[in-house]
C-alpha cells in the first residue's frame, strides 16, 4: 500500500494520496514557520477543521522496499574512504565521541540525497524524522512565514498576513543569510524550520538581504492566527474583491461564501487576489477552480516523467461564474504552490487575466520513506498546468507586469491593485 505527499507546494498544497485517490490533505515540502510549521503548509489554528488532526497520521513507505545493491554502483571509493577514516582518524576534542558504525550509514544516506541537488530531497536521521514528524502535527510556534530554497538561497516566500514576521517587516523575497548568527549556506528547508520554530515568547535572529541591502531582524515566537480570506469593493468602479491568504481545509467553503455574495451583488468585475499566498490544499485549489471551469476542464497534472502514470486533477464543474463577468487575479513573487496552481488554471483556460509580478514557482510531489532508522523525502513529480508550463522553478508569469508600489494616501490602492480595476473598467 502506498502512500504519497503531495507538494503543491503545499502551502504548497499537498494531499496525502492512497493508490491515487485523496485520502487526506495536506503537505510537507517548503517550509511554514508557522505555529503549526509545515514543511511546505499552511498555519491553521487548531480545532475539528485542523489540518494537524490529518497530517498527524500520515503513514510512511516501510518494509518491503528493494535493498539489492545497485549492480551498476562502484562503491571501492565509499569503501576505501570508511577504512580510511577508521584506521587515521584521531580525534582532537576530549570531548568528542566518535560515529558508530550506524551513525556514519546514516551519514552516508544524508550525503546521497543531498547529491541529487534538489531541496526537498532529504534524508531525516532518527532525531530529525521524529523532529519532522512533530513539525507537520502542529506542535509548535514560531514566527508565521513560508520559506523555500530559491536559486540555492534560502527565501521568504510571504510572511503571514497578521503573523510575528509580518509585524517587524519582513517581506516576500527576502534572502535569509543566517539564523541566530549561523550561515545558512546549503542549508535544506526543514533544517532551517527546525532551527526557526520554537517555544511561544522566546525570539530568534534573522539576518536579511534585500535589494542589496543586510537587514537583521528579532522576531519572537507566537502561536498564529491567519485569516483565509477577506473581501471588499470598490464603489466607484463596481469592482469585487476576494483575497485569499493561504489554501486550507476551509478554503473552499469560504471562498464559496464569499463568491455568492459576489454573485449577489450583481457586479461584473471581479479580483481574485492572491499575493502572497504560500499555498495549502490540491483539493482546495481545484474547487475554487471548479467556480469557472465547465465539468473535466484539466486545472493541473501531476507528472512523474514516465515513471507512473500522470494523474490530472479536473473541474468539478460548479461553472457558476455569472455571465460576463471579467476576473483578474493578482499574483506576486509570494504566490506559490497551490495558488500557482489555480492562477495558471485560469489563465490557461482563458478565464482570467494575471496582473502582478512573476510568481514564486514552487510545485513537486515528495513520497515519504520509512527507512527504519529514519524518513527520506524523495521528489518523485511535478506540477504542470493545463498548457504544459512547469510550474517548478518557473512559475506563472503575468499577462501584464506590474511592480508592487504602494499608493500615496493611506486608503488608496496599491499599484497593482490599481492596473487591476484600470484593466477590468477598460478592457486595456
């Protein structure tokens, strides 16, 4: 029996899925330092509707897995370094112990993974597979951003809207150098969660580049609390807006709430804004979707390169989007995962125009394997929109770029906000 994670993100949107059918959701791939710090997910307070209650009982791949030695694999190499580093080591800490024999196969492991080049390829020794485990039930705080490794660099996908990180200006691309005055040079996604989260009311250091610029910043931990989702209008224009913030278990529902009373305004310009949402559910993202796409219109494929067989996740068909209605959706570098996923949905089913910035680019699928004496996390798919775009490292790019500016008074718009309603008014 297999059991997969799946990254849409997950807020990257990730699912647990059983012989290709859902059997719970919610994933672990970019990190959330969140109260509940998903690898990859989403911050959702606890409660019947908490993805903890879910994710806590993920199972993993365990007996039966292939241990044949790989015939084509010379190992003389491996060997002759383990003997040499058991017949010449000296240690020159009174202190220190030396590896046992385990100690130093799991280093191996660790070590093999990392040779594949990809973050979310990562072996968990026991300690840190218990640490990870613990990690995607909920049990901790922390300071409520999403984080990835971009371009070799660890990176803020989007601070929480409300969250500890957000409050002392922390912002979506922003590059973290060093946590707690330690380089975070190679350093994987759920090694740095590990080493953010931590007890309520305690703090860490961040230190930042952005623009060119070193920042540092204190943060101390909170328990989050994130909205979903908001709305409002813009009288002047008539323009409707629903802001998504991140994709959970109740984001379907609410965003339905939200769409009546769209539909009940009788307005015909609509803004979907997900800047930066760092993701959350597959399902949730293809039931929003399912808002303006007819029954078996394709929202995206998972991809696994001939290896398996693609798996295509379609509309629902709710198709209730009133008629003439014009929608935009507003993206920026901390869209990913999941609202990657329902941006280029809609943009490859012609239904909607992207305004904003390039979005972040995350979108892979990880199984996660029991080993016995600790978890590999091994990238096994990705993401592919309806039109064949990889969403992995390229992302979705705007029909029309927009640089975010924030506007001169209090209560205007902010830049893209403002290109948005322009383009819903006048069509250009």
């Amino acid at each position: 029996m297999r059991y997969r994670v799946v990254h849409c993100p997950d807020m990257d949107a990730k699912e647990v899925y059983h012989r290709g059918r859902t059997v719970a959701a919610r994933g672990i791939g970019v990190a959330l330092v969140a109260a509940l710090a998903f690898g990859a997910g989403l911050a959702v307070a606890g409660g019947s509707n908490s993805a903890a209650a879910v994710v806590s009982h993920i199972p993993l791949l365990g007996d039966g897995l292939d241990a044949t030695p790989a015939q084509s694999a010379d190992l003389t190499d491996f060997w002759k370094a383990w003997n040499a580093l058991e017949t010449n080591y000296v240690s020159t800490h009174a202190s220190s112990t030396l590896p046992s024999a385990r100690d130093r196969v799991l280093g191996a492991i660790t070590g093999l993974a990392s040779s594949y080049n990809d973050p979310y390829t990562v072996f968990f020794p026991p300690k840190e597979a218990k640490e990870f485990a613990d990690t995607i039930s909920g049990s901790f705080a922390g300071v409520g951003m999403e984080i990835d490794v971009k371009d070799g660099v660890l990176t803020v996908i989007a601070p929480l809207k409300g969250a500890p990180a957000e409050a002392v200006g922390i912002k979506a691309g922003d590059q973290i150098l060093a946590i707690d005055g330690k380089s975070t040079d190679g350093i994987s996604t759920d090694k740095a969660v590990s080493q953010i989260r931590g007890p309520v009311d305690t703090s860490v250091d961040l230190s930042i580049i952005r623009d060119g610029k070193a920042l540092d910043f204190k943060i101390t931990r909170q328990t989050i609390q994130v909205p979903e989702t908001d709305e409002s209008i813009d009288e002047a224009t008539g323009t409707y807006r629903i802001a998504l913030y991140e994709f959970t278990s109740n984001s379907a529902d609410l965003f339905a709430q939200a769409f009546r009373r769209f539909q009940s305004s009788g307005l015909q310009k609509l803004i979907i804004d997900l800047r930066g949402n760092p993701g959350g559910y597959l399902d949730a993202a293809v039931d929003i979707a399912s808002h303006f796409l007819p029954k078996g219109a394709k929202i995206v494929t998972e991809d696994f390169d001939g290896k398996e067989d693609n798996v295509v996740h379609t509309s629902y068909g709710y198709a209730d989007l009133p008629k003439d209605t014009k929608v935009v959706v507003l993206v920026d570098n901390g869209s990913a995962s999941a609202s990657e996923i329902l941006a280029g949905a809609l943009q490859d089913n012609k239904v909607a125009t992207i305004i904003g910035t390039e979005s972040f680019g995350k979108g892979s699928v990880q199984t996660l394997i029991d080993l016995g004496g600790g978890s590999l996390k091994v990238t096994v798919a990705r993401w592919i929109t309806p039109n064949g775009h990889w969403i992995m490292g390229d992302g979705i790019t705007p029909d029309i770029t927009v640089v975010y500016k924030k506007a001169d008074t209090p209560k205007g718009n902010d830049s893209q906000m403002t290109r948005a309603i322009q383009f819903l008014t006048t069509g250009k």
